[in-house]
C-alpha cells in the first residue's frame, strides 16, 4: 500500500515564516476558510451556507 492518496504539507524551503506555515496547515486540516471575519461573510453569503463554528 502506498501513500500516494494521502494529502501531505508541501516541503518547507524557508519561503514562508514557520507561524504562517502553521496557520495554514491547521486551516487546512479543519478545512475551514483561512481569512479575516469579513472575508468568511462574504463566502458564507456567496456559498450559502455557514462555515464559521
């Protein structure tokens, strides 16, 4: 059995500040939108649907 299906982070080569590489990884663990309150309204109106807990 391989890992070939399984999502993984991309390889850290410095480019990003490690607090935004951790901010990522964990929106993108809970797939919830990464951005600031007015940003989530809009995809919430747009989406119709609620994605802030």
């Amino acid at each position: 059995m391989t890992d070939a299906g399984k999502a993984s982070a991309p390889a850290d080569n410095g480019a990003r500040p490690p607090k935004l590489l951790d901010l990522l990884y964990r929106h993108q663990r809970t797939g919830r939108p990464m951005g600031d309150s007015g940003f989530v309204e809009k995809l919430e109106q747009a989406l119709g649907r609620v994605l802030q807990p």
